[in-house]
C-alpha cells in the first residue's frame, strides 16, 4: 500500500488521481494545487493530508482559516511548498500532475529523495531529460509514465531487456479538435473551438496543445528521453477513436499495442500499483462496440508544431526548453484571446530562432532557455501587433 503525494490535485489528472487512491485505499500524505480554494479545502475534508500547499500565501492563508477546525493540516504555499511536498519523508511516490515548467524542479527533488515518480508533467522530461533521468539512475528513483501514450509503450516494452530488439516506437494521435479542417479553417480557429477534445476531458492548455498537435511533439522528445531511443526510431500516426494507446514495433515485426477505454484512470492506477495490476474504476473497453479502428499520417504543412517539434528533437540540448517555454508562453495568449491559432506555431519559430541553443544539460541552462524563450515569444507578439 503505497502513500502518495499528488502535485497538482485539483486539476483534471489530479481528480482522478483521486479517485484512483480512494479505489484502492492508498494513503494520501500531501496536495498542492494553484488556486482553486473550494475543490482544494474539499479535498483536504476529504482525504486529510499531512501537508497541503496553494500557489500564493494569500490563498494558503485563506485555506488555514477554512481548515482551522483541523489543525494536523500544515498549509505552505508557493515553490518552497511545492518542494516540500515533493520530497515529504512520509510519502513513497510523487504524482506530478502540475502543467508545465513549473513541475520540473518538484520533479527533481521528488526524485532525489529516492521517491517513485508518477509522471504525469511531460514538460519536465522535454525541458531537461538528460538531466532527470541521470538523477533518477543516480537516486534509485523510478519513473512510471502517466501520459496515456508513455503508459501504452512502458506495457508493450514489459518483458523486453535488450532494446536493441526494438524497431519503432509508435505514438498515436488523435488529432485533436481540429483534425481534418482545411488550413484556411484554422487561420480562424478560436479558443472554444480548440477546447472540444473528441475523446478526452483535459486542462485547457494540455487540450490545445492537442489541437496544435504540439503536446504529440512533446511526447515524441519524451519517448526520446524515457526509453532512450533516437528520433528515426519513433513514429507518428493519428488513431481518432484513442483506443490504441501507442504500439511498440520489433525487428522481427511483431507489433504489440495497448488497448482500452479513453480512461485516464486506467494509467493512473498502473503508475501507483507497478508491478502488479488491480480492479480499476475505469469501464472496461468493449470490442465489440468500440467502431472500426482506423490510422493516417499526420499533416505537418497544417500542423507545424509537431514538425517543429520533431526537428527540435534531433537538436537535442536547451532547444526542447526552448519549444516549451515559447509554446506556454504563446498558448496562454491563446487562450486569453489576444493571438490567432497559427500564431502560436509562428511565435514559437521566432523564439527558436532568436534564442541561443546549446547541448548543455544543467538545470540552470534549462530554465535560462526557458525564459529566453517566453520572452522572445512575447516581442515576437509585440512586432505583429498582438499585445500579451
């Protein structure tokens, strides 16, 4: 029986993290979220943590004054609070359902306390891989993949010791909300529109990414770091129904794919109970109703993020924190309304190419890259006229 310290709770991941702990009985020792006040102190009645900590002080101020009638409840707030939670000596694994930069540093002291990772933050793998799965091979810490995709190929590499037997690795895609739109269609997609995710209930940011098939381009440098494979080693393709999860392809062409239920729990659950599986709440996938599976390439001329991702993933080095940090910076405008949906492909070209790369692989460079990288997304905006 594990004790678990969920970073992030209140959001979509973090929900069902829950769910999956009270299925299966499992300790909760710590939460952290932003600032949703009223689903965090719910939370907190619910599952009495040792620690729980908000984005600012102000918030956790207001949560020790709604809590006050359970004073075991230690509030902290911001990244000291984040840092403690991740490395918070009662707990033995660390979910990371945090969006974005803002996880990687939870994510490294989690790991140099010896804790099991549950990764759900893909960003901390793309901005500084290298660097994370050094510590975790340095601390004895393991990374079980959350994203549905990770979790598919970690199942089909089960069993596998030599991965030279491995031809491909093969990531699937829906495609997101806007597959099949003409590029003049998406030169006026709005943010409503970005936000209607066919099969799955995301955060905001994580479903626009899906709508730019950038977080397909994340996950593809994240397989890169995760199972230590080149880029010409993994593929692409979309699956609209996201009932074949990823496949893994082996040189003497054997295919094996993970099925089931659009379920974020089902991941969830194995993360936590690795290497035995359990009953989960997930419904279970149906053969016989589940529709025709089908699979297309992707389109790069209509979706330039996943190409530029994919280029960037053969740079290697502070490049991949480069992407990310100018894809947050302008899908945050995005969803704000203040630029259009190719503007966020165009800002992150511009800060590719006004930032400086190198193959360094310390945090620090990480995070320098990573500023440079907002800021040359947001003077790029300027030039053209959207103010963010």
């Amino acid at each position: 029986m594990r004790t678990i310290s969920l970073l992030g709770s209140t959001g979509s991941i973090g929900r069902q993290t829950l769910d999956v702990a009270e299925n299966l009985g499992l300790r909760v020792a710590a939460l952290t979220c932003g600032t949703q006040l009223d689903r965090m102190e719910a939370q907190c009645r619910k599952f009495r943590p040792l620690l729980a900590v908000m984005a600012g002080e102000d918030l956790a101020q207001a949560l020790r004054d709604r809590l006050s009638d359970l004073p075991e409840i230690r509030v902290a707030s911001g990244e000291a609070g984040l840092l403690e939670a991740a490395a918070l000596p009662e707990a033995d694994t660390v979910l990371t359902a945090v969006v974005g930069m803002v996880g990687l540093k939870p994510t490294l002291a989690a790991i140099r306390a010896g804790k099991r990772i549950g990764l759900a933050n893909k960003e901390t793998l793309v901005c500084a891989g290298e660097l994370v799965m050094a510590e975790a091979k340095r601390w004895g810490a393991e990374i079980i993949p959350v994203d549905s995709e990770h979790s598919a190929i970690f199942q089909c590499l089960m069993g596998n010791a030599d991965r030279g037997e491995v031809k491909r690795l093969i990531l699937t895609a829906s495609g997101g909300a806007f597959f099949g739109w003409t590029r003049e269609q998406l030169q006026t997609a709005t943010k409503d529109q970005a936000l209607r995710h066919p099969n799955w209930t995301m955060g905001p940011k994580i479903t626009v990414d899906c709508a730019t098939m950038l977080n397909k381009g994340l996950e593809f440098i994240e397989a890169m770091r995760l199972y230590h494979m080149p880029p010409e080693k993994i593929a692409v393709v979309i699956h609209r129904q996201s009932i074949v999860h990823s496949l893994v392809e082996y040189c003497d062409g054997a295919i094996l794919a993970q099925l089931g239920a659009p379920d974020m729990r089902i991941p969830i659950q194995l993360a936590l109970t690795y290497p035995h599986r359990q009953p989960s709440p997930a419904k279970p996938l149906d053969l016989l109703t589940c529709g025709d599976l089908t699979f297309a390439p992707p389109d790069l001329e209509r979706f330039p993020c996943l190409g530029m991702a994919m280029d960037v993933a053969k740079t290697g080095g502070t490049a991949c924190a480069v992407l990310n940090g100018a894809n947050e910076a302008a899908v945050a405008a995005y969803l704000d309304d203040r630029i259009g949906f190719y503007d966020i492909s165009d800002g992150i070209a511009a800060a590719l190419d006004a930032v400086p790369t190198s193959q360094d692989t310390a945090l620090e460079a990480a995070l320098e890259a990573d500023r440079l990288a907002r800021a040359a997304a947001a003077a790029y905006f300027r030039r053209i006229g959207k103010v963010i």
